[in-house]
C-alpha cells in the first residue's frame, strides 16, 4: 500500500470559498535525502600558507554533489604567516577557491587557523597580526560571502578553537579581563569583515554571553538582524563526545537551556570526537541535533561515532533532518484570475528537519503560462527563517496579476531560490521540496501540479494590494547612446513603458542614460502641446491627482519643454516651474531629458509611474488610457560607459568601469557565431575585469555586460575582443619601453571613466614595478600614489580623494617619498610615453615593495581620480618563481642518436614549466612543451643527427614567470654535458653603481681565478655582449659602459676556468 500511496502525486478537488472556486490538491512526501544548499553533511578540506598553494579540485566538489553533499570545510591554516601578511599568491588561491565551490553547487564552513600544538610554546599569532590577516581578508570574504556557509571565529589558539594560545589566554581555561578583550576585538574583526547577512560561530556557549556581556538568548525581534548578538553562532567540534561534551558546556543546565533558545536563530555545526556510549549513541544524538537545531555535521570525523549510527539505524534519519527539510501537504489555488485582479493561493507545508534555513532565502510564487512559456513572479511576505519546525505552516498569498498578463491556463510553481543575484537563477543552490515529483531540475523550482486559467472577466475580483507579480525576465536595451534630434532611431532597442492601438498616441518609452531621464512619445500627428506626469513615489495621498487616471499622485510635470514640481496640497493645481528641459519633437516623434538631479523634490523610486496626455488644451489623447492606472516603470540601474576587450590565443580580457554601489553585481554574456547570448558570469560590482577562456580561435565572440540587483537591471553595452595581430605570451615580460602588447594579458588594478574608460595596470617582473595608463595625453597630469606598508597613520594625503597613508608618489619620470608631510624628490624612474599608453617602471626596492605583499594604489589623471567608484585599488605583488635549478641538457644512454634528455630540479613555487627550443642556432627558440609542476625531466625524441638542438626553459605560476635557464644543447650523442645551476653571492660578483645610466664597474672577488669569462645577457638568455674574456689573480673591477644598449633589465654571468660561476642583475636607465 506504501508503494501506491507514493506513486499517486496528489488528489485534486474543487472548494467554492467566498465566492470563488479553488483547486485543491494534497501531496505525498518521500524520505530520499535531498542535496539541498546550506545543510547536510560535508567534507574536511584544509589548506596550509606554506609552499605552494592546493586549491580545490572542481571534479573532486563535483563528485561530492553526486553523493548529495552540498557544503564543506574549509580550514585555511596560515601556518607560514605567524609574524607575516598574507601571500598575494594565498589571497589568490583562496579566490580560485570560492570560485571553484560557485562552479560545483556547494558552499563552505570556513575557518583560519595558525597553529595545531597543545605543548607551548602553541605557535599562533598575536592579535596585531590576526587583526591585519583579517583586514587582508575582509575583501575577498565580503566579495565570496555568497558561498560561505558560516565564518567559525577561528585564528586563536590551536586549530582554531580559542583554548591553548600563547597571546590570548594566561594559560589554557585561565582568561583575565585583557584576554576578554583581546578576544572581543577579534570576533568584532570578524563581523566587520562579513556582510551583514552571515553569521560566525564560536565555540562554546559560554564564550558567546562572555563576549556580548549578555546571559539572555536571542530574540525573535532580534533575529537576523546586524546587531553581534543575531550574527553570532556555535559550532560544537565534540558533539556528544561526553556528558559535556569534553568542556562545551560548563554548567550543563544552564548552557543547555541557554544554546537550545539561542540556536533557534544562529546557526550551529560542529563534529563528533569521541565515541561515549550512551551519549554519542542515537538516541541521545538525535535528541541533542533536534534539541539544539543543527545544520551541518562533519562526515569525516569522528568514524566511529558515524559508523555507530550506522550500525545503529540512525544515520540516514540525521542525514534528512541535518538544516531544513520542507514538503508540501496542500495547497488550494483559485480556478480563475482576470488580468489586473487577484491570484489566491493558500498553501500548506512542513518542516521536518532539525532547524529552519539560516541565511536570507527568497521565496516566490511563479506563474508559468503554459502556451507561452512566460513567467510571472511575486514575493511571499514571510521570511521563512521565522517558519515554525514541525508545524504545519499555512501560506495564504494574494497578488496582484500585471494588466498585461495574456489569457491562457498558467501553472504555479514555488521558488525558493538564494537571495544573491549570483545564485538566484542556479538550481543547485535553490531549495528542493520533499515531494516526489515536484521538483524541476532545470528551472530549480517545485511546480505545485496546480493550474489556473486567467481569463477577462469583470466578475473576478480585484485586486488593490501591494504585492504584484512582475516578468521573471525583462528585455533588457544594449547600447544606449541617446541623442535628442526628434528622429528616434536611437530607441530602437529600448522597450515601451506603455503601448496602445488607435489615437495618435502609439507608445511611451523612458530610459536611464548616464546621469539623465529621458522619454519618447511615438505616433501619428501629434500636437505640439503635451504633458508628462510623473508620479515619483508611486504614492497617491501625495503630489497633483491627474484626474484623467486613476489613483495617482504627480510629483512632477514635464509640459511642453518645462520642467515643474508639485508645490500645492490636498491634489489642486500648482506647480513651480523648476527649469527646462531639452526637447525636440515632430507630429511623429517627442523626445525630451533631463538630469536625474532635477528631481530633488520628492526622490524617484526605483519603481515609478508616468502618464502622457497629448494636445491636453485641445483635443486629449492619453497614454495609458482614460480612466486607467499611470504606467508603472523603473528607473534602470546605472550602466556600463564602456567595455573593453584584449584577445589573444584562446583567451579574451574584458575589463570596464567598477561600481560605486555594493549591492550591484556585473552580469556577463557571450554569444558566438551571432548565436543567442549565454551567461558566462555574474560578478560583484567591485569587479572590474573578466578573463574568458578556452575561446575557438576561429569563432568570433560578442559579449554583453550589464548591471543588475536583486529587482533591477540596467542597460547593457557589448563589444568583440580586440586582437593586436601580433604574438602574444600567456606570461609576463615587460620591456618598458612602451608597447602595449606587453600589457595585453594583464588585468588592470582600477579604471575610471572621464571621457572613455581608462585602465591602471600593474606588473611585477624581474625585481621591478611597471605601471601603465592606456587612453591619456602625453601632456595629461597622471600621478600615482602608492601605500606601501598599508598603514594609513603614515605617508601622505591622495588630494583627490582625501585618503592617506601614501609613502611614494610617482609623477612623470620622478620618484617622491613622504616625509613629514611633503613630497622629497628621491629617484628618476623611466617615463614612456607611446600612442596613448604611458608606461612607468620602477624597481620594487625604491618602492619598498620588497618585503610588501601588496600595496594600495591610486591614480590621479588631471584631478580625476583612478578608480573613480573606490578610494583606492590593491596591487598583490606575486610569488614570481625561481628559475628551475640544477637545468641539464644530456646525451641519452639508450637512444643517444634519436633521443635528447632535458633535466632539471622542482621548484616549489612553481605551477608549471616551459622549455623551449631553436633548431640550428641559439637565435630562433619557439615552445616546445608546457609540464606541470611534478615533472622533473623531459625526453625530446623529435630530433635527428643532421641538426643542432638548443634548450632553456623557465618555471611559471600563473602569468608569473621566471626568468630563463642558460640555453645548453648540441648535437644527438655528441652534446657536451653541463648543469647550470642559480648558484649566486653578492659578494663575489657585484655591480655598483646599480642601476646604471652611462658606466659601471663590474667586481669580482677572490673567489675567480685563472682564465675568466664575463658576459652580458638579456632575460631571455640571449648572449648581448662579452663584457670581459681574461687572466684574474684576485679581486678585479672590470669597467663597463652601456653604449647603445636599451634601458631595461640584464643578466651578468662570470664563469672561470674551475668552473666557478654566478649571476646576478644589471639594471640600465
């Protein structure tokens, strides 16, 4: 009979209620477990700051998914960084994380550790150092927050966990009023560094009352709110591992009660450590998971515990009920709606699982017509966070259906997708009821099996509510440039904010373009008297009452070429003329703007309502019509001036102005081939930069960037990558000496718009600092502003922006340090300017970015500040590699004439290797193979007797890039073995003075004798010059001038007749 009962979706029946007919439907549950986000059990992943970084592997998440896991840990242990800031490299390695979980449907539990002893010294760091890491962080966590389940405090003392610490405790369990304090200001870091919408665990209870002072739990009118008390969760990392669970709770009553009341609103997950019969057996732990809410539970520890609850039968049960578990037990949804009248759902639903969803979820009624396919959705009122737990939830919904929504029979349907604009049309992250057959895969929504017919008929009821159902998707204008002349045909693309047929009206349209509002009225002999009501606040009790419409409130009035804000009261006629507006206008065509700022009466709401009355003084002719509601519309999002594309290889850049906004994300999409556009990536606003991959060379590619929000949208701007018709790298190798094509494949740190986009890039190569503006005059004013200890207690004022704590300035070719307030004059920097693009290059000492992990920059161009929607950007100076040591070129044994040996040590941080070859010559080297970074040895099997085979290579991580080995080679079976190795002293090869303008000296010490030979090389290894070819019998000082030699970096070699060799850098001005 069960089976039976399963199979049958629901029994359906009519219900005549207040006069309307509704479909009622029951459902049937399952008890599969369900991968639904934030719940559920997850895996441990960890990830140490010393060597190189592991980040996540997408298969690895993605199979994780299969298994029906949907969250995992991830301990970032910054072991390498006790008494150092955070690497660029692990920053970046923390952000390919994030993305990687955005990529595989999952989230994480995330926490920061340093240390893991219990023997002191313990080994974590002191608060001054915890409290930059968490300023290093804050960036990245408020950017990926989207998917972070919870922040676990973390950073104090031993995994983490705040008991055995050397700096905030006197010893473990022993806190003075200090420690207290200490601990205060870091969990205070720590919500600053969230946005205000996730919480962060600690401990213990008892640490949570000690850090707010307050013994009194949650709330519900403090529930999810951004006070600490509401952000701050529990996670338990020895759930019933004893009767206190091995010191979690104190007082067992007291912090039972107190965690019980508390947890109902915050968010608690933790692990078992300890099997303790019967404490972790499954009747005490189902009882403490319901007991105390829990969300998420590690499956990989503790085993024994987990494979008890297997033995013993409990451990699917909790794998249900980990987090939320919904199904729906009813619903009764009215047969009929007219357009513009009432829909009416009522709904019932349970939650069976151990808490409600913590996090913000939004929830929605969509309406799908089922000939069109067209979607309508509204927003359920309640926030489901405050849904009771097993309880029978009732939904009794009412909408209002748009006036334009087309007859037919539409089908209803429950969202409850995540909030974030990033995650809110991905199924994986939307919630999944616990009915069979429900649930649509590709939508991420569950259709209620119910359908209702909206028809125009005028006995349907009304409906005068505030809730509405708008378009799940809108036409959204590309490429706005908006010019009143009276033709037109610049709207094209723009859709109509109210269309009729019959009258000399045809349709009105409204657009956001820059900074102004401007309107067209399309139709047939137009008068040449016209007004516009604008109905700012959507309110009628306020503003002029147009009588020609319904329930209105006009805060302004736009009338034949003035502009007027409402003055009266109690909806009389009187206005105040505010100014003009431009306009043009022709019997077919009215075209008129003004600046948004015009509007400083009453602001404009982001939803907004306007009328048009043609000829009012004559013969009117109205849109909407007579007698009809003011057409609703909204004022799009600010949009994108200008998108910008480099392509080369497989890849395109796109880069373009930030946002000044944080709740605005950029939406990217790409259509190949003229094909129809597909998402490629949702991005925060603060992003300014895209880098797509794995592009068909030969297509040819159009993307689309437009911002959107929650509820809103702006106009898009689209653009194809720009090839420069010349080899480009995948690394960096900057010549500074102003060609572009070096720049192609970086990314800028800032941009800003004056009269087109602008891009501040940055590179870090070969123990220099460039930086370019693309886009400037020759005679623009550009000055950039470095901090580069991110202290702004120190350095000097930005004037542009008022931001301090700059220590260099660069200023055409000169190099100022701050000091006492002024600008001192320190260095000559090389200046270059060349078709646009202005190229600065400097050494990273005299920038004091040596023993700087990044720096904030700002840019100044003629006053105007770069970015122009932050204050300042941040460079992360990379790890660059090592150049690979101990690099052979060897004769096979086996295969000596068909078979060449290349060898060399692994570099630790190092992501991959390249080695090169030139075929008769040492000129002509081209690619011959890219390894990973395992390899150690490559056999090039390509080769024959007849020709001579060069080799070099360098190690790469990420674009970063080593510099060259030696070019060694020969012939199959006859090459002359040798190993060159980065053996270097600054005592025994120096070059002073270094950088050098015109001569230098070149010293050698008493460690060459004999026959030696000097010689001059550029970064690619490419012999430049013999500097010295000679007898030494001590030290020597060997003069060299530059001649004709281009300004740039070189290499020195000294080799003597023992063998003895090192290398260094010359640097030429």
């Amino acid at each position: 009979m069960r089976k039976i009962l399963i199979t049958l979706l629901m029994l359906t029946s009519a219900v005549l209620v207040t006069g309307q007919t509704m479909i009622y439907h029951a459902y049937t549950r399952h008890d599969s477990v369900i991968a639904n986000p934030e719940r559920g059990f997850f895996h441990f992943t960890s990830v140490s700051s010393q060597g190189s970084y592991t980040p996540l592997n997408l298969n690895t998440l993605i199979g994780y998914r299969n298994q029906g896991i949907t969250v995992i840990f991830r301990n970032f242990y910054l072991n390498g960084n006790v008494s150092s800031d955070l690497s660029g490299d692990y920053l970046a390695g923390m952000e390919q994380d994030f993305n990687t979980l955005r990529k595989a449907g999952l989230k994480a539990i995330i926490r920061f550790s340093y240390a893991e002893s219990m023997q002191k010294p313990y080994g974590d760091a002191p608060l001054n150092v915890v409290l930059r890491h968490i300023s290093q962080l804050k960036p990245l966590l408020q950017k990926h927050s989207d998917v972070i389940l919870v922040l676990q405090a973390g950073f104090i003392g031993a995994w983490g966990e705040w008991y055995y610490t050397d700096y905030f405790a006197f010893s473990p369990g022993v806190l003075y009023p200090e420690h207290w304090e200490m601990r205060r200001q870091v969990v205070n870091a720590l919500l600053d560094a969230l946005p205000a919408e996730r919480q962060i665990e600690v401990r213990t209870p008892d640490y949570k009352r000690k850090l707010l002072n307050d013994t009194v739990p949650i709330s519900p009118a403090e529930a999810y709110s951004d006070l600490p008390k509401a952000r701050i969760g529990h996670h338990n990392d020895c759930f019933v591992a004893s009767k206190d669970d091995y010191g979690t709770y104190h007082d067992l009553v007291k912090d039972k009660d107190y965690l019980q009341r508390d947890s109902k609103y915050t968010l608690i997950s933790g692990e078992t450590c300890n099997v303790s019969s019967p404490y972790s057996d499954c009747p005490n732990a189902q009882a403490e998971l319901a007991r105390f809410h829990w969300t998420a539970l590690n499956l990989d520890y503790h085993p024994s515990v987990l494979g008890n609850w297997r033995t013993q039968g409990c451990f699917e049960t909790i794998s249900r009920k980990l987090g939320y578990r919904f199904y729906i037990i009813t619903s009764s949804v009215q047969s009929e709606a007219k357009p513009g009248g009432e829909f009416h759902l009522v709904m019932k639903l349970m939650n069976e699982g151990y808490s409600n969803p913590v996090n913000p979820r939004h929830a929605e009624i969509v309406l799908r017509n089922l000939e069109t396919g067209i979607e309508y959705k509204a927003a359920v009122q309640d926030d489901i966070r405050f849904w009771p737990l097993n309880d029978t939830i009732t939904l009794d919904f009412k909408a209002g259906l748009p006036a334009s929504a087309p007859e037919g029979p539409y089908l209803v349907l429950l969202n409850l997708s995540d909030p974030d604009p990033r995650l809110y049309s991905v199924p994986a992250y939307s919630i999944r009821m616990a009915n069979p057959g429900v649930w649509e895969e590709k939508t991420g929504m569950n259709s209620l099996q119910a359908t209702f017919n909206v028809i125009k008929k005028e006995t349907l009821p009304g409906y005068s509510g505030t809730v509405l159902f708008k378009l799940t998707t809108q036409e959204i204008p590309e490429n706005v440039n908006i010019t009143i002349d009276g033709n037109g045909i610049d709207w094209a693309n723009i859709p109509s904010v109210s269309e009729k047929e019959g009258g000399r009206i045809q349709a009105l349209k409204m657009i956001r373009y820059r900074d102004s509002l401007f309107f067209l009225v399309k139709g047939l002999n137009l008068a040449p008297g016209y007004q516009l009501f604008i109905d700012a606040d959507m309110n009628p009790v306020t503003g002029y009452s147009a009588w020609q419409w319904s329930g209105n409130g006009s805060d302004y009035l736009i009338e034949n070429g003035f502009f007027y804000s409402y003055s009266g009261s109690s909806h009389e006629w009187n206005w105040q003329q505010a100014g003009t507006v431009k306009f043009a206008q022709n019997d077919s065509v009215i075209e008129f703007g003004f600046p948004l700022a015009s509007l400083n009466q009453t602001a404009l709401a982001t939803e907004f309502s306007i009328a048009f009355v043609d000829d009012p003084q004559g013969t009117p002719d109205y849109l909407p019509e007579f007698d009809s509601p003011f057409a609703g519309t909204m004022l799009p999002l600010p949009g994108i001036p200008e998108l910008r594309i480099n392509g080369w290889n497989d890849k395109a850049l796109l880069y373009w102005q930030g946002a000044e906004s944080g709740n605005v994300y950029t939406a990217i999409e790409r259509s190949e081939n003229g094909g129809e556009f597909k998402k490629r990536a949702i991005l925060t606003g603060s992003d300014i930069c895209f880098l797509d991959t794995g592009l068909n060379q030969n297509s040819n590619y159009l993307y689309k960037l437009y911002r959107l929000n929650e509820d809103n949208f702006s106009a898009a701007v689209t653009a194809s990558p720009a090839y420069t018709g010349r080899a480009v790298s995948d690394f960096i190798a900057m010549k500074g000496d102003g060609d572009s094509t070096d720049w192609t494949i970086i990314p800028p740190v800032a941009t800003c718009f004056t009269f087109r986009t602008v891009p501040l890039r940055m590179a870090y190569y070969a123990d220099s600092v460039y930086i370019s503006f693309l886009g400037v005059k020759e005679n623009d004013r550009v000055k950039v502003f470095l901090n580069t200890d991110r202290d702004v207690s120190t350095g000097n004022i930005n004037p542009a922006t008022g931001t301090g704590g700059y220590d260099c300035l660069l200023y055409r070719d000169s190099l100022f340090i701050a000091s006492a307030g002024n600008w001192v004059f320190g260095k000559k920097v090389r200046w270059v300017f060349k078709d646009g693009l202005l190229e600065l290059t400097a050494l990273s000492t005299d920038l004091n970015l040596n023993n700087s992990v990044a720096s904030f920059v700002a840019g100044v161009i003629n006053d105007t500040p770069i970015p122009d929607y932050a204050a300042e950007a941040v460079f992360y100076k990379p790890v660059t590699p090592a150049r690979p040591a101990n690099f052979a070129v060897l004769n096979s044994q086996a295969t000596p004439y068909s078979k060449i040996i290349i060898q060399w040590s692994r570099s630790g941080d190092a992501t991959g290797y390249v080695i090169e070859r030139s075929v008769g010559d040492k000129e002509h080297f081209t690619e011959l193979v890219r390894l990973p970074a395992s390899a150690s040895y490559f056999h090039d099997t390509s080769v024959d007797t007849f020709h001579l085979y060069y080799y070099r290579m360098f190690a790469y991580n990420g674009m970063q890039r080593s510099d060259y080995t030696f070019s060694l080679g020969g012939k199959p079976g006859s090459i002359i073995e040798a190993v060159f190795s980065n053996l270097t002293s600054e005592q025994d090869l120096r070059i002073f003075p270094n950088p050098v303008t015109d001569q230098c000296f070149i010293s050698l010490s008493s460690a060459f004798t004999g026959h030696v030979n000097v010689t001059l090389y550029d970064l690619s290894g490419r012999e430049i010059v013999q500097v010295y070819n000679g007898n030494v019998n001590g030290p020597e000082n060997i003069s060299f001038r530059r001649n004709n030699l281009l300004s740039g970096l070189y290499l020195v070699r000294a080799v003597d007749q023992k063998g003895t060799m090192r290398l260094t850098k010359l640097i030429i001005q």
